[in-house]
C-alpha cells in the first residue's frame, strides 16, 4: 500500500515536532511537507531547529533535509504536494481559524491540534473511541465550505483526555456533576526545564483559557448531531481547576463524580476494563490495545511512570473509592503531547483514513 502524503503546518514548534517524531515509519502516512512562520521559510527542516529539538529521540533523517515552507503565504504549494496537513501553529485564534479553511477550500483535509474550530458548529472534535459517529458531520461541512474533499477535524483540549474516556463509559448511568483538578505538565505549553527553570520546585495554579475548555469541551464531546451542527450535551455539570506542575510530560486529573443511578465499584472497573471503540475494532496503528488500564496500587497512575503506557496512547486510572461528598473519586492520566496532542490527531487522521474521508489525490489543486 502506497503511504499517504502528509503535511505539517507549525512543524518547529513543540506539537509539530511531536508529529515529527511521531509519523517517523508510519504505515500508512508519509511526511513530505513542513510548513512554519516565515522566520523559518527556506531553512532546511535540521537548520529550523537546530537547538530547539525537543523530543528524547533523534530528528528522523527523512525529514531533516525538507525545505519550510511558508505556511500562510504557499498554501496552493503545500496543497499540491500532500494528501491532507496536520496543523499545529501559535497564531492568533481567528487568523487559525482563516487559514485551516483556507486549506480546507484548497480541497486538503485539516486535522487540526489547534482550539480555533472547536466550536464550530460543523467541525467534529474528535476522541474516535468516544465519539466517533460525529465524523458524520463533515458532509455537511464540505456543503458549507464548498469542497469535494476538503475539510476540518479537530482534537479535544489536553487536560480532559484524563477524565473524558474515564467518565465516557459510565454515562449509562446518569452523571450528574463532575469536579475535576488537572496537574498538567510543561510541555502543555510548549516547554521543557531549560525553557522554564522557574518552574523547577513551583506550582502555578493558573493556566490562561484551561478551565472554561475543561469544563465545555467534554459536553461538545458527548453532543449529538442535529442537522447541520453538532448540539453539545446538557449535562453533567463539570467544574474544574487548572494547575501547572514540575512535570515535563502527563496530565495527571483528581476526579469527583455523582450519578442519577450509583454504580457499583465493581461495575465501574468491568466497564472501564471492557471499553473499546472503533480504533480498536478496526486494529488503527496508533490505537491502544487496551484504551484503560486501572491500577490496583493505592500509589499508582504515576506520571512519570505510567505517561508512556501504550505508547503514550492509553488512558490510566487508580484509586477509585466511594466518597463522602460525592459518589465516587478517582485519579486519570494521559500523556499530553502524544494522546492529547499529536498522538490523538495521528489516531483520528487514521480514523478518517479507514472511513474514506482522507485518501490519495488524483490531480493536483489549481
């Protein structure tokens, strides 16, 4: 099978590296564009970042030599050279917004990292083990941008990758409110300890935007289509704090939750054990086998122990008991960058992939 062609627009920073890292071998998609901000165009992708890698693995060698492009003023160019872009650039949240539709009406799919279309009505924003289904939206997306195949797709917020997968299964039986504390690692946003020494032996408990995405994104998630938009859930009601700790990787969530119908402890964990969704049925390359792993040590998920669980791709869970508050608490992990960044986007353009949404050019854009 021919690889499909791939594009990363915001390839220098620290999500566009992890894409890089990432897609090094990959099945089913090659990287043959990278795209960043003009200080960067005409440099060698090795040159772009030299000082600045950030991964703990090499710059793979196929890439090292690919010319950046500009990745606002070449995008019929970029259009022309790839199947679809992932997209992971630090640009203001409407000039985000015009450019992935300036993409997407270039008839190139847009599976985006980025928050500026997560709440457009049409876009789907995607945890495929969760909401899969919501992918249905993009046709009438395509009729509202005018395409044939161009369109945008974006992934959740980091922090709630913790806790959404961990809640998703128990819906069944009525949630009704969710308090959540997030102790979210460095590379959130876009650091590690040589960029950030200040943070060594400090917490922050203020990350700017987090709180509002933590507590409305899930209910986008858990939403139903309605036509042409994507009508976000009622409820439960979720209330969150946002904290920065010294950690470089892995999003750590204190969780509280009250149901309509209390389950068991016992029922909580088959379900948590048995969840399953189209990445692992249809066998994607970046789907965990297991989507949740619960530890039975009162000390464990750790982050700097449990972050790299399934590739990076698993969601982690501990210490679920009955509390006096509410009915239950327990602790989730995920690894930010890979599950709750690039790792999530690989899996959904996977997803979109085996669906039919994302396949070869036949002609070039004009």
């Amino acid at each position: 099978m021919s690889k499909l062609k791939v594009g990363i627009i915001g390839g220098t920073g620290m999500v566009g590296q992890r894409f890089i890292s990432l897609l090094e071998n990959h099945p089913w998609f090659e990287v043959v564009s990278i795209a960043a901000s003009g200080n960067s165009a005409g440099k060698t992708y090795a040159q772009s970042i030299e000082g600045r890698w950030k991964m703990s693995t090499p710059i793979p060698e196929g890439v090292k030599n690919i010319v950046i492009k500009n990745a606002t003023e070449q995008v019929k160019e970029i259009c022309n050279e790839v199947d679809f872009v992932f997209c992971a650039v630090d640009m203001k949240k409407d000039e985000i917004k015009k450019l992935e539709e300036e993409y997407a009406k270039n008839e190139t799919p847009v599976v985006s990292n980025n928050s500026a279309h997560r709440w457009t009505p049409d876009v789907p924003m995607l945890i495929p083990e969760i909401n899969a289904g919501h992918i249905d939206i993009i046709d009438a997306q395509k009729k509202r941008l005018g395409t044939k195949n161009g369109f945008i797709a974006v992934k959740p917020n980091c922090s709630i990758q913790s806790y959404v997968p961990l809640l998703s299964p128990l819906m069944k039986f009525g949630i009704k409110n969710v308090v959540a504390c997030t102790y979210q690692a460095i590379s959130g946003a876009g650091k590690n300890f040589n960029d950030w020494p200040e943070i060594i032996d400090n917490v922050i408990p203020y990350i700017g935007g987090e709180e509002e995405k933590s507590e409305q994104e899930p209910l986008k998630i858990w939403g139903t289509l309605s036509g042409d938009r994507i009508d976000k859930a009622a409820s439960p009601l979720i209330t969150t704090q946002c904290i920065r700790v010294p950690v470089l990787d892995g999003h750590l969530a204190a969780v509280f939750v009250s149901f309509d119908k209390k389950p068991s402890k016992e029922e909580i964990l088959e379900l948590w054990k048995d969840y399953r969704g189209e990445p692992q049925t249809l066998e994607l390359p970046s789907a965990p086998k297991q989507f949740i792993t619960y530890f039975e040590e009162d000390n464990r998920p750790q982050t700097k122990l449990d972050r790299e669980l399934e590739n990076g791709m698993g969601i982690s869970a501990g210490r679920l008991r009955e509390d006096s508050l509410y009915d239950y608490k327990f602790v989730g992990l995920s690894h930010n960058t890979v599950r709750g960044a690039a790792g999530g986007a690989v899996l959904m353009a996977e997803y979109l992939k085996a669906k039919g949404y994302i396949k070869a050019k036949s002609v070039a854009i004009g």
